[in-house]
C-alpha cells in the first residue's frame, strides 16, 4: 500500500478532520485567553467580549465536527426474518475479455506494469531512465490502444484484455 493511500480510507479522514479540528479549537482558545489577558493588563474594560466571541466560534468548529460524515461500514448483515434468495445453479459466468485497439510495445506494456503497480510519472520515469514527457506519451498510445480515459481504466482494462496478471 502506498503512502498517500491511507489517507484515502474514509475513517482515517474523519478521524485527521477531527484531530484538525480539535487542535484548531486549542489553538484558538490560547489566542482567545492570550488576548484577554491583554486587555485587562493595559486596562480595557470591555475583555470579557473576546472570550464570548472565543466560545461562539469554537461552538461553530465542535458543531461543524458534528456534520463530519461517519465511515460507511464495510459489512452489511441481513436481518434474520428476511429471506435468503439462492441463485440458481448453472454454469459460472464467462468473463468478456477485452481486446486492445491496437497492441501494445514492449516498452507500453513495461509503462502499464509500472502504472498497474501504482507508481506516479516520476517513478515510473526514473525506473526506465527517461524524461518524464516519455512516460507521458506512453501513458497517451495506452490510453488510446485501450481505449481508456483514466490511469485506473487503463489498468482494469489490460487486465480485461489479459496484459497484467
């Protein structure tokens, strides 16, 4: 798994929302106390405004917390008075292999292993000692053999086609 892929997982988000949140909230409240304190030492008689206006708007941040939506569960169990349907037993279904427009060079299939490996540009252009700009105008007579639009339908379309394990 890569490093940034983490960081994709619903709960993880929610939970790095939160923890932002909360330490936005801490944050703001040593400002709020800072400024008070402020004002009382140079003698204003109207501190007690700041930390109002200090507790009013971290309301706002717990609320918006709140509106955070929660990670789907992954598992769904069926209530028990529900029926369970059977599908009919028969012959398993035939996968529909995909044939590429054109085939693919040698050099496109390497580019495709490395993108099917989740490696960006960069890394695919370091690993095969080339400019970045090649790497992309492999990725483009893939795109256009496959007939994808994307770096993810390029790979689930070579695998349809039975180029990536």
């Amino acid at each position: 798994m890569r490093v940034t892929a983490w960081l994709r997982l619903p709960s993880i988000r929610r939970r790095l929302s939160i923890a932002a949140v909360l330490v936005g909230c801490f944050v703001w409240a040593i400002v709020i106390v800072g400024l008070s304190f402020a004002m009382v030492e140079h003698g204003s008689g109207q501190w007690w405004v700041i930390p109002i206006f200090g507790a009013f708007v971290l309301a706002i941040a717990v609320l918006a917390v709140r509106w955070v939506p929660a990670a789907p569960s992954r598992a769904y169990a069926a209530p028990a008075d529900l029926p369970v349907l059977v599908a009919a037993q028969g012959p398993p279904p035939v996968a529909v292999q995909r044939k590429p427009a054109e085939t693919l060079s040698s050099r496109e299939l390497e580019v495709l292993h490395h993108l099917a490996a989740g490696h960006t540009n960069a890394e695919i252009a370091k690993m095969l000692f080339v400019a970045p700009g090649t790497v992309k105008a492999h990725l483009n007579h893939i795109f256009r053999k496959l007939e994808a639009a994307s770096r993810l339908q390029a790979v689930a379309h070579a695998r349809e086609a039975g180029l990536l394990d």
